[in-house]
C-alpha cells in the first residue's frame, strides 16, 4: 500500500487522517459516516495537513477504534488493520466496509444515537432523507419510477432552476413534506436524483448534474 499517493489524494470521501485517536464518540461518527457511504481508509499518524506523524502505541489505537467500532456504533462495525511503516515511522491503516446493514447510528457525549454520512471530507449529520434512503436501499426488491405530475413537476423545476430543497418541492406540488419525502426518496434510490448534504442544508439535483 502506497500510503505516500494516498495522503497526496487528500482527505475525501472515503479517507480521513487522524493524528491519534482520543475520543471514542468522535471516531465513532467517522466510522459510522463511511459505513453508510461507500466504505473508506482512516490514517491513522497522520496530520490533517497530511504530515507524516506516526502512531505512539498501535496496541491503544487499536484499542480505542475497537471500542469505538463495537460499543459506539450499532450495528457493530468491524475494521480492519494494518501497520505500514513509512520513514522510520508506523501508520496505521484502518479500513471500514461499505456496510448492508445501513444505516449505522453512533453514540454522541449526551447518549443519543445519530445517523452520519460522509460527504466529500466530512462525516455529517444524515436527513431524515438519507436515513430513509439507505433503509430502502438494503431492500433488494428494486425500484420502480412511476412517472406522475409530481416527478414531472420536479425534473421540469430542476431543467430550469438546477436544484431542489425539500421545502421547495412541497410547495411545488402543494402536498405534505412527507409525500414529496417519499418521492424524493424513490428517485435517489432509483438513480435520478443526487443528495447534497451539508451541515448548513440539504438540496437535490439531477444525476447528470454536479
């Protein structure tokens, strides 16, 4: 594994650097937030600005993950390690599966379970959306788009203004959040529609626009 290209890739999607670990409900979030996306690698000995540091004690990085993994998630994660040695110093590599058992909840410091998603570099708080749409994806009945006003009404409002908010469809189509939510959902699912997720807010555009 070359951990050098890796560092030189950023942090993204599917990595994280951690200098070393210290909070058990902090690296749960991550941990959780790659589980429901894709899966991804943590560094674990490297700074955030990608300077090589090296872990201290594995054995306790290990520990800490583990403990984080096992009791701050559910369902359980299990990582996987290994230790590279890159100049003299250790890294070590811990690599979270793309999980079917969506979605995975993580413990914060006021004993509360939270859904996480990873958005480009960050492990966010996942919607109400998200946590429905990663429910109905470990469904493998398919989906079916039925193409009604309401899906009509949106991809015509997305070809003209190139994004959507929750609030926004409602109104379009004058119905309850919760109706517009489960169309919303049905055409992530299926392919149509893109999620953008910050901490700030939530929009929806077409697949084949970023």
């Amino acid at each position: 594994m070359n951990i050098k290209r890796l560092i030189l890739e950023g942090e993204n999607v599917s990595l994280d650097f951690k200098k070393t670990i210290s909070n058990t409900e902090k690296i749960a979030k991550t941990l959780v937030a790659f589980a429901n996306n894709r899966g991804g690698k943590l560094l674990i000995g490297v700074a955030d600005d990608g300077a090589i540091k090296g872990v201290k004690s594995e054995d306790e990085e290990r520990y800490m993950i583990t403990k984080a993994a096992h009791v701050f998630c559910k369902p359980a994660i299990e990582p996987k390690f290994e230790e590279v040695y890159v100049d003299d110093k250790i890294v070590l590599v811990v690599d979270i599966p793309k999980s079917d058992l969506k979605p995975h909840y993580a413990l914060d410091e006021n004993k509360k379970w939270w859904v996480y998603f990873r958005v480009k570099d960050k492990s966010v708080l996942a919607s109400k959306i998200i946590v429905d749409v990663l429910k109905e994806g470990n469904n493998d009945n398919g989906q079916l788009i039925l193409y009604t006003e309401y899906e009509k009404k949106l991809l015509t409002y997305l070809g003209e203004h190139g994004r959507i908010t929750l609030k926004e469809y409602s109104k379009l189509i004058k119905s309850a959040h919760k109706k517009a939510q489960k169309i919303i959902v049905g055409l992530i699912l299926t392919g149509v529609l893109l999620p953008h997720l910050s901490e700030k807010e939530e929009y929806f555009t077409a697949a084949d626009v970023k």
